[in-house]
C-alpha cells in the first residue's frame, strides 16, 4: 500500500511524509547484498518459526468448487558467505496434479512496509475478508468467505511478505537489517532469488511465470521481473501492476518548473466527483484526459506570462472538481491533494482517503489548519486485514507461532533508504519486455486513486515504444481506488482482463 511520498503515513505507507525513491542498482553485485562479519554473539537471537505446514481446504469460485492445497512456509536469506541473515514467510495455494502448464503468480504488497495480505484476502486470493470500502469498519468481524474473484482457477498463487512484515523477519541487527533488506536495490535482489527459491523448492521451473505487484510492488514487479529474466535466469511470461508506484521522479516536489504533479492528480479528482453526481463513465474520462493533456498542461506552461491562462484553469478545475470556487481561485487552479481530500467533503465534517477520495471518515480535528489524523481508509484497514490473517495462518493452517503480524509496519517504512528519484521501474520494463517478446504486461489502476494516479501510468505507457504489436502494455482502469479490488464489480472486471491476459479467457 504506502506508495507516493507525501502520502504514506501521514505516512501508503501506500500509501505520508516520507518519499520512496530509488538508487541506481550496481548490476555486478548479482547477489544478496552482504552483511558485514560479526562476532556469532551479535546475531539475533529469536524464537524458531514453526515447520512449513499445508491443510487441504476448497472454495468456490467462478461457479465451482476448488480444493487446493494452502501452504505457510518460510525461505532462508543468505548473505554472500551463506550466512541466515532474513527468513522470508509465505503463503501459497496450489491446484494439485503438478501439470507443467499450470502458471503459478507470485505477489507482493507495497509500502515498503507492507505484507501481502492485501492481495492475498483482498483481490485474488481463494478467500476474502471485506475491507477498504464505505462503510467498512474496524470492529467488523474479520470473516473470510469465498472469494468469487479469485485467481486459483487459472493460477497457482504465492504471496510473498518482505522481510519486516508478515511474519517475514531479519536476523541481524538494526544496521545489518537495513543495510541486507531496507533499501531500493537490495529489495529488489533478495526478493527476486525467494521467487527463485521457491520454484526450485515446488519444483515449478517449467510452470509459466507471473509476477503481481500492488502500489510500491508496482515499483518493485518490473524490477523483479528484469533480475530474474537477466540476473538469476529465470523467465517470466507476464507481469500485473496493480496501482502502481512508477516513476518517483515524477512526484510531488517537482513543481518548480514541471506541470506533471498538477496533470497526475486533476483526473483522479474529476472521477470522484463524477461518480458522487453518478456520472463516472469512460466516455465522460476521456474528455477529461483530453482537456489534461491539452489545454490544461498548455495553460499551466503559458503561467504568469498569459494573465488570462489562469482563469481558464480555475474555471474548468472548479467544474471539473466540485470545490469551491473561491478556494480554487485562491490556488490558482493548482489543487494539491491533501487540500482536496480536506476541502471536498468538509461540508460533512468528513476528510477523503488518498487511495479512493470518495471513501471517508469523521475529521476529528475539522479546525486544524491541518490534516491531524491519519488516512482513512489504512486506519480502517489494519483491524480486519491482520485479524483475518493470523486466524487463517495460526487457527485454520495450524502454523503456529506467538510472533508479532505486521500487515503494515511503519517501522520499516520509517528506515527505508529510497535513494535518489529515478525512473528505474520503468527502465527495466522497458529492458524485460524488450528482451521476451512474449512477454505480457498489465497495469491496473481505480480511477479516485490520488496515492498512485491512473494519469501516471497513462502518461508513462503512452510514451513507449509499441514493441511489435500493439497493447504489450496494456492498461485497464476501474471505478474505486487504490484497492479498487474492494467492489465486487471492478474486482470481476480486473479477473476478466487477466483471464485474456493469461490466455485463460
């Protein structure tokens, strides 16, 4: 979740104070990045995590029944001396019968800072517990149903919690641990040999690859994907980015001279406020998405120099918004987020969430000059997403340990080193996609999300090369938000494009 800056807690951690950036990687360290030697005393001493355990259990989706195999287990990370420095836990479902055609998904959350669950009991997992919508609310029993729109009809699933959440934990000290795990290109090649781990371990070389990353694992599938393909050698078919968190370059502190911080977040405003007057088609977008890339963006460049340029824009954004005119005149036309997210319902004494601006909550502190509370919408979420899990993980799958769940640690995102703003994400699609020919790519965004706008990947797909045929980087946008997955019907649709997308359809 965690995902721009500004937003993250308050923290996205989707996802906000601090940044995510990114470091440009040094491809000649191809493994784990190693942890200074130290005295066999200064290793941290923790409890052993119980054995790998599987239960047998069904669900029922698409219309039938599914019996699969779910698994929690754990894979060791070593530094370059073979060292355990990191045990990285799972969970995985599996279809039995071992057919080598059968593709099998591994997914990761964002954040940095969050584990998986979010995919895993939110969008495509075989059982779902509701969370992330209106209405929800954090003293819901944690109750995980079937889930309809689940994958594991046409996939195998594996949900990866990077070390520091979930279960997922360092055995070495705070500075070690930063070093090995919380940082841009380190992540990135831990995580990349666990996938590597697991299928050698499962056996599943020869199974068709995919890779699912959700906001800041938006920021890491194309960079997982590009280490394995051209690093450990291990190809991947397609790659899903759900939300994702692309270019740091492109963030919210670049407004000095450039229009695109503006030009991300106004489409995103203008489908929250078409949906609440029930008006939110694609149709009615892509006037929008006209009016973004053109007279807006050539307003925005004239500035001061056109005295009339700025009327234009305050007139077309308060429409487009819903927002007083008075505060839109007052800004110039530029509306930031956080002003949006305050100003747009403060009529009810409500505040928005950054990763769907129509879902809120009560503003406990209205009169504040500033925004005192965190997102709605992750405050909500921790109570049903971490409950739910540890049921199923300590209860049902009978794994069981007294460790601390983190579905969202601040902790981790707190100690991130995000580096220097680049665009590597995209580079390295660029290079994966490039080099395999066949290989499939889908970015999938709601429309009210402000935390990772759907403008940000359309403005980034659309200045691409069409690598031989036309939609190798497909992209798809939803009603809802971030987790736009949390509606029946966008989480329907988003199983529907994927079916095609893995031949499945």
């Amino acid at each position: 979740m965690l995902a721009r800056p500004f937003r993250l807690l308050l923290a996205t951690l989707l996802f906000g104070t601090s940044g995510l950036t990114h470091a440009q990687s040094d491809k000649t360290d191809k493994t784990v990045t190693k942890v200074e030697s130290k005295k066999e005393d200064d290793a941290v001493k923790l409890p052993p995590l119980p054995a790998d355990k599987t239960i047998t259990q069904s669900a029922r989706i698409n219309g039938r029944s599914i019996s699969y195999k779910a698994t929690v287990g754990t894979i060791a990370v070593r530094d370059d001396s073979g060292k355990e420095i990191g045990q990285v836990v799972y969970t995985a479902y599996v279809v039995p019968g071992r057919d080598p055609s059968r593709p099998v998904t591994f997914a990761f959350n964002g954040g940095p800072g969050a584990a998986s669950v979010y995919l895993n009991m939110g969008a495509v997992g075989p059982k779902r517990v509701q969370f992330g919508a209106q209405g929800d609310s954090p003293s819901d029993a944690p109750l995980a149903r079937d889930n309809p729109n689940s994958w594991l009809d046409f996939t195998d699933l594996v949900f990866i919690d990077p070390i520091g959440t979930g279960f997922s934990r360092s055995l070495v000290d705070a500075d070690a641990t930063k070093k090995a795990f919380y940082a841009n290109d380190p992540d990135i090649r831990y995580l990349s040999k666990v996938v590597y781990d697991w299928l050698v371990k499962e056996e599943r070389l020869r199974s068709p690859k995919y890779v699912m990353g959700e906001s800041y694992g938006g920021y890491r599938a194309p960079r997982i994907a590009y280490e394995l393909q051209s690093q450990i050698g291990v190809g991947v078919n397609g790659l899903i980015m759900v939300s994702p968190y692309l270019d740091p370059a492109s963030g919210d502190d670049a407004t000095a001279l450039s229009p695109l911080p503006w030009m991300i977040d106004l489409p995103s405003m203008a489908a929250a406020n078409l949906e609440r007057q029930g008006k939110l088609t694609p149709a009615a977008m892509a006037e929008v998405e006209a009016y973004t890339r053109g007279d807006f963006a050539r307003d925005l460049l004239r500035g001061r120099s056109d005295p009339e340029a700025t009327g234009r824009i305050v007139g077309r954004v308060t429409q487009l918004t819903g927002l007083d005119p008075a505060l839109v005149q007052k800004l110039g036309g530029r509306v930031d987020s956080r002003t949006y997210l305050r100003e747009v319902h403060r009529a009810e004494g409500t505040i928005g969430s950054v990763y769907d601006s129509n879902v809120t909550a009560f503003d406990p502190f209205p009169w504040s000059a500033q925004q005192q509370s965190n997102d709605p919408i992750l405050d909500a979420l921790i109570a049903p997403t971490t409950s739910a899990m540890v049921d199923f993980v300590t209860r049902e799958v009978g794994w069981k340990t007294d460790a601390r769940y983190n579905a969202l640690s601040y902790k981790v995102n707190e100690a991130w080193d995000r580096g220097k703003p680049a665009d590597t994400p995209v580079t390295d699609l660029r290079k994966a996609i490039a080099n395999d020919p066949k290989m499939k790519v889908m970015i999938v965004h709601g429309w009210d999300d402000l935390s990772c706008p759907f403008f940000a990947s359309r403005l980034i797909v659309d200045q691409m090369p069409a690598f031989g045929a036309a939609e190798r980087v497909q992209l798809r946008v939803y009603p809802g938000g971030h987790m736009f997955y949390s509606r029946n019907d966008s989480g329907a649709s988003f199983k529907a494009d994927a079916l095609r997308l893995y031949g499945a359809g």
